[in-house]
C-alpha cells in the first residue's frame, strides 16, 4: 500500500545483491500475493480516506497505536486471506524474512509457532516514528529511521541489541553527487534561479490545481517542476492549468527522479517517508503541504523540529510561505544543510550488511 513501502524494498534488494551475490533472493508485494478483494478493500479504503475524510483517517491513526496488540479478528482476516501468501513462504523457506510493511510480520511469526517457518523476521520501519501498526508482532531485528524511534522501542521493553538505527533505505542512485548547474541544463531550466520540486500526487486534481495556481499566480523569483508521476489526468490537468508556463515543468513519470531532486533546491508537499527520505539524501528543503493525519504529519513534524521545513496549512499563503524562504538565501541553505544533516544515503548498506552478520 504506498509506493514507498516498494521503493524502500528495492532499495535493500539492490544492497543485498550487491553485497552477497550468491544469495537467494526474493521480493514479494505482500498484497498481490492476497486475494483481490482484500487489496481493493486494504489500499482502496486506505485512499479513499485519504480523499474524502483525513481526519477520520487521524483519528483511526491515534485509535490503532496499540504495540504488540493485534485484534484477534483482523488476525483471522488476515490469515483466511494469506493462503497463497503462506504457501509461498512456505515453499521458499527463507533464512531471513525482511518486511518493509507492517502487515507481514504477524503471518510469518504464526507461521513460526506452527513449526512451518524458520526464518529470522527483521522489520524495516519506513516511516521517522514508530506506531503500533508496525508492532502487530514481535520482530527479531528492528531498523528504524532515528534515535527517538529506538528510544520508543526501548520504553516498549523491546531489547537494544535488536534495534539499529539506520535510516530508511533508498536506491543508492540517490547518494550520487550531482551537479545541480548540469542537472538544469539537461532538463532545459534555467541555471540561475532557485527551482522547486512540486510532488502534487498527494493531492486530489482539483487541489492540485489550485497548488500550481497559487504558486504561478504570485510572481515568484523561482522555477518550478511538477512532478506527477502516472497520474495522466494530473499531469494533463496541471498543463492545463499553467498554460504554457515556461517556468513550469511537468514531468510524468521517471526513473531519475534524483536528478530533479539534484537539479532542485526546495521541495513542496507531503512527507512521505520514502520520499522524504530520498529529499532529504539530496539536500532539499521543505515546505509541507496539508500532510495526511497520522505518518506524514508525525514525519512533517520530524522536519520542522530539525529545521529542515516550513509548514503550510492554508494555500491561500502558500506563495507567502515559499517567498519567505527565498528571499532568506541564508535560510534557504541552512534549511538544506539541516536536510543533509538528517539523510542517510547509506540505510540501504548498513541494513544488508547487519543481515548478513
């Protein structure tokens, strides 16, 4: 559910291969392994929240922060539903079995008490803090994003051998030092002018819409991406809706989105944390837009605590917020030197490595 969980697996993937080429190695999205009315009703009703009533979804945040306690029907929902998920895991008979979702560990840790699964069961935490979502069951090894996670963990009675603190994984493309001057030029904008990287996906059309506008319609010293990723409709209406802009650049969806990061100086959206964590390796600043209750608010706090965001709940004073960062070149930079100061381009590396010890 959420590119990001995705993202971050691949990332460990890449790391893993790269660092024990003779091992056995699968990667499975837990919910194409489920039957389809159980993703629809999973992500789909995840999504629709999001759309239609975010705080209901804030509140079903705070209501389900319950570590290591797990309803005994969501279990049995889940265990009726993961048969061929089960019968995978089973036939794969890993060594080492690594979630970067919550929703696995709680299956491979019944499938252990049965006697028909020995692996060891890591869980690797994409998000900045820990919620009790991601403790339906114990894990053997834990890797989180930051210090206070581990010191949640620690007040949970969780054992500090079995937490490292390593960052949230990202492809390692992303550590690479680009030259932001180059990065312009090969995506034809402007050498001289501060760019912002706009990821509206977050957003419903319409919304995004009235973001672009409100940033298009006040004049601002700064060019701008729009990143959209697959969303045709998105990527059509913000065309429309910019109307030729040449300082507007809308880009679907890409392979090299840490170019654009490279190429960027400020960020504009929701804090994901995957796609939090890929800024924060490439030194962007942020201005957080309306995150969603629940993680990316938690996440959006984590960046305004460290001075490497602003936050913007209104986008009526969204073009306010951006210009006072601008106008401040100093402020801008120590905003990214605080961005880089959180990254982490070697999560990936320290996670494999501490698996294959």
């Amino acid at each position: 559910m959420g590119a990001g969980h995705v993202r971050a697996a691949q990332a460990l993937e890449l790391e893993l291969r790269r660092a024990a080429p003779t091992a056995t190695i699968a990667h499975h999205d837990v919910l194409t392994l489920m039957p389809p009315a159980f993703g629809r009703v999973y992500r789909d009703g995840y999504f629709d929240l999001v759309a239609r009533a975010p705080q209901l979804l804030g509140w079903l945040y705070d209501a389900t922060d319950k570590p290591f306690h797990k309803k005994r029907l969501q279990q049995d929902i889940e265990r009726v539903s993961a048969v061929k998920l089960l019968k995978m895991i089973r036939e794969f008979d890993a060594d080492i079995a690594v979630c970067t979702h919550f929703l696995a560990p709680a299956l491979l840790q019944r499938e252990r008490r049965k006697g028909r699964g020995r692996a060891r069961i890591v869980t690797v935490v994409t998000d900045f803090e820990i919620h009790g979502m991601w403790l339906g069951a114990e894990s053997d090894h834990y890797f989180v994003a930051t210090e206070e996670a581990r010191t949640h963990l620690e007040a949970l009675g969780v054992a500090p051998a079995t937490i490292t603190v390593s960052g949230i994984p990202t492809h390692p493309v992303f550590a690479e030092n680009k030259d932001q001057a180059a990065m312009r030029r090969k995506y034809g904008l402007q050498e001289d002018i501060p760019t912002i990287l706009v990821s509206p996906g977050g957003f419903d059309t319409a919304n995004a819409r009235r973001l672009l506008d409100a940033l298009t319609g006040a004049d601002l010293p700064a060019q701008i991406i729009a990143a959209c990723g697959r969303n045709l409709g998105l990527h059509a209406a913000i065309d429309e809706a910019t109307g030729g802009n040449p300082l507007v650049k809308t880009v679907g969806f890409t392979t090299d989105m840490d170019e654009y990061m490279a190429a960027s100086d400020l960020m504009i959206g929701k804090p994901g944390g995957l796609t939090t964590s890929e800024s924060l390796v490439k030194g962007l600043a942020w201005v957080v837009v309306n995150p969603i209750p629940g993680q990316e608010e938690r996440n959006a706090i984590y960046l305004l605590e460290n001075g490497a965001g602003v936050w913007c709940n209104n986008l009526h004073t969204l073009p306010f917020k951006v210009r006072t960062v601008l106008r401040e070149p100093s402020r801008l930079q120590a905003m990214r030197a605080s961005s880089l100061r959180l990254g982490r381009p070697d999560a990936g590396a320290v996670i494999a490595h501490a698996l294959l010890e």
